[in-house]
C-alpha cells in the first residue's frame, strides 16, 4: 500500500515551490509528556525556522543524519545529492582529507530543508567554510564536550574563560548549545586559512583555556586521560568533521534543539528547554542571537603565535581522528596505557618487528 503524502506549498525567496512529504503523521521524535513529534510539525518548524537556519547553515557542504524510522530506527548519513535530488537542492564540489572529490548537498532555500525533512534528515551537519570557497572556513568552532561526571553547569565556566581567551586574540565569541550536554562556541574569521591552519588556532585556544582552568579543562584526546574534566574537542576543526548546525534538533527524545544564546542567557541555561516546539516562539519573543555573526570576522593571527610559541615550549601536534591519514609531527595513534615505547619511531610512525 502507498504511504500517505501531502503537498506543502513553500515561500522561497524567488516564489513558492511545492515539496512532497510522505508519511506526514510517522512520529520522528517520541515526547516524555504527550504526543510525539511527526514528520509533519518537524517540516512546519524548518519553514518558521528557515531563515536563521540558512543564515547559520546554508550556502556551505552539509551532511544530513538521517533515520528510516525516527529517532530509534537505522541511522545513516548523506553527503552526495541522492538519486532524484530536486533542482532546487545545490550542490559543491568538495575535496576529502582522502584526496577524493564529490559532490555535497548545499542548502540555499526553505524548500530544499523542507526536502530534507522529506527524506528523514533529523541532525544538519555544515561544514566551516562556505560554497564559493570550500577549502578555507570562516568560523572558528570549539567544542565544550564534558565528560563523565561532568555536564552543562561544568561547561558553563569553561565556556566564559574561553569567550575571553578568544577576546584577548582578537576575535569575536558566539555561542550555542549543543542540543545535549555541551556547548559550542564559535567565532566569525576571515577565510584566509584552511582546515589544518585553523585547527592549530583551536589547539592554540584550548591550549590557553586549559593553563587558566587545568583542573575542569583538558585538551587530552585519550578519554583515559580526560578525568571529570570538559575536554575541548580540538578535532572537529578538521575538514569533514562536523557538529549539529544552529537550530538543528538532536536525535533524542523530546528533540531538542542546538540553539544560539545570548552571552547574558548563558549561566542560567537549561537546554532542555530548547526544542522544536519552543524554538518558534523563542524566536520571536529573544529574535536570532547569531543575527549580526558575518558582519565583522576576525583574524586568528594571534592564536597562530600562541601556536607557535607552544611549538617552541615543546607542546607539538595533538592527534587526529583515526579515519584520517597520518599527518607530520603527529604523535602515536594508541592509547598511553597500551603504549611500548620500543614500538614507535620518533615520528609517531609504528616500528615493524
């Protein structure tokens, strides 16, 4: 039998399109106190949210996580445009850290989010840098992830050290929730450096953050070395590596949302609040607290000699995710405790026996 299907009608900025959402009454998100959320009030919160959802995370490569059967069915990813993606959905060319080129889908209108609800994307994931210039992003993004035993009241202190840190380099701090237990913090660059330069600013920023606040910040990458610390996930600066979008809702029960915050909202914040049924009115009532991000980016050149001037002290490069290739200067990928030493070269490369 033929699943359901309604046809919405979509404002986009050049007249209005008509998308095809099926099976608009299946339950994408289970609710702790009443009826859960259904495809169809899903596509309804992207079209009140479209505009500063496309300001924070359009026109820049997207990855959608998408689920067959809500929250608790198969979860996959998409990068390359599917079969039979509309016209109405861009795409870029992107380089991979592999060498290999493809296509990934950019989202430019509320239509094409709409189209993304339709092919059951529940978490957006946008690159750093935007399409015209793939190679060179122009945010930087710093992770506040707590670790067990920690959580938000633990990344809150962390995430005020780490706006004047950020300050004191010149830049410009914005920050949002996670949309679970982290916060993110973003500042606006000029796109001037790629992935791996921008990453040594993040390193370079966590570096600082963790000499004024070592015993509740680490920038250790082996969780066995993290503690009950917020670790500040320098990787997800790399190229390919994503965290949820501004006004992206989470995979979890009640769907929250990633949402941007006004600094003085920041100590009194609980992210549960945040989901896609309060979003809309959130909006309305506080407007977008990312609205003016773009308009004054700023540089990393200080975060730069701080890395350099750690390279100095003998603080080298940090790991890097295990999908990657092996980088220059890169210590061993293995945890400490399982480390032999006779084992490893002085370049972190593995020692045939």
């Amino acid at each position: 039998m033929a699943s359901e299907r309604v046809k919405l009608t979509v404002q986009d900025g050049d007249g209005e399109r008509v998308v095809q959402l099926s099976s608009p009454n299946k339950v994408v998100w289970p609710v702790d106190d009443g009826e859960g959320i259904t495809k169809a009030e899903y596509a309804d919160y992207v079209q009140q949210v479209s505009t500063p959802f496309l300001a924070a995370n359009g026109d820049r490569p997207v990855s959608l996580e998408r689920y067959r059967d809500g929250i608790r069915g198969e979860q996959f990813f998409s990068k390359n445009p599917p079969k039979g993606t509309p016209d109405f959905v861009d795409a870029v060319m992107c380089t991979y850290n592999s060498g290999r080129r493809h296509p990934q889908i950019v989202l430019n209108r509320p239509s094409a989010i709409v189209w993304a609800v339709q092919m059951n994307t529940v978490v957006f994931h946008p690159w750093a840098s935007l399409a015209a210039d793939t190679d060179n992003p122009v945010e930087l993004r710093i992770d506040l992830d707590p670790q067990p035993g920690t959580g938000i009241e633990q990344a809150i202190p962390a995430a005020h050290a780490l706006r004047e840190v950020l300050r004191e380099a010149g830049l410009n701090p914005f920050i949002k929730t996670s949309g679970n237990r982290g916060l993110h913090v973003f500042s606006p660059i000029v796109p001037e450096w790629e992935f791996l330069v921008v990453r040594h600013a993040v390193i370079a920023a966590g570096r600082e953050l963790e000499r004024r606040m070592p015993d509740r910040v680490t920038t250790n990458w082996w969780k066995e070395e993290r503690g009950e610390r917020v670790f500040v996930d320098f990787n997800q600066a790399n190229r390919d590596r994503t965290i949820a979008g501004a006004y992206s809702p989470r995979a979890k029960v009640n769907a929250p949302v990633s949402t941007p915050l006004h600094w003085d909202e920041v100590d009194d914040v609980d992210p549960r609040r945040f989901t896609v049924r309060t979003i809309p009115a959130r909006l309305a009532e506080v407007g977008d607290p990312w609205a003016d991000m773009q308009k004054a980016p700023g540089r990393i050149d200080t975060l730069l000699q701080w890395w350099e001037r750690d390279l100095q002290d003998g603080l080298g490069e940090l790991p890097f995710p295990p999908e990657f290739p092996k980088m220059p200067g890169e210590p061993p990928r293995v945890q400490p405790s399982k480390m032999v030493a006779g084992n490893w070269d002085e370049n972190g490369e593995a020692i045939a026996h």
